[in-house]
C-alpha cells in the first residue's frame, strides 16, 4: 500500500511538472530529478545545520 502511494505521488509530481513547465518528463532520470529539485535542497539544508530557531527562520509561535 505505501509503494502504491508514493507511486501515485510521484505520477502527479511529474504531471504537475508538466503542466506548470511545459516540459516532458522523458525518461526516469528526469523524473527523479524533480524531487531534487523541490526537496532535495531543503532536506540538505535541514541536515547540514538544523532548524533554525532564531532569525527570519524563526515560527512565529516557538520560542
């Protein structure tokens, strides 16, 4: 059931790619690589440092 999910995830982020893109998702590479595009970086991001907890990164309602 959870790969039956993903799946369907993955099909309407390549759809969604297509549609606000233009672009065709062409092969399987390119199909990953909107992941990358969207989430990669911030997960990255969250690995290397961390959530911030002070400046413009700062939640309105955390301490």
């Amino acid at each position: 059931m959870v790969l039956i999910i993903k799946a369907a995830v993955l099909i309407f982020g390549a759809l969604s790619f297509q549609i606000t893109s233009g672009e065709r998702v062409r092969t399987l590479t390119h199909l990953l690589s909107i992941w990358n595009r969207w989430d990669g970086p911030q997960y990255l991001l969250i690995a290397r440092h961390g959530y911030g907890v002070t400046g413009t990164q700062r939640s309105r309602y955390g301490r």
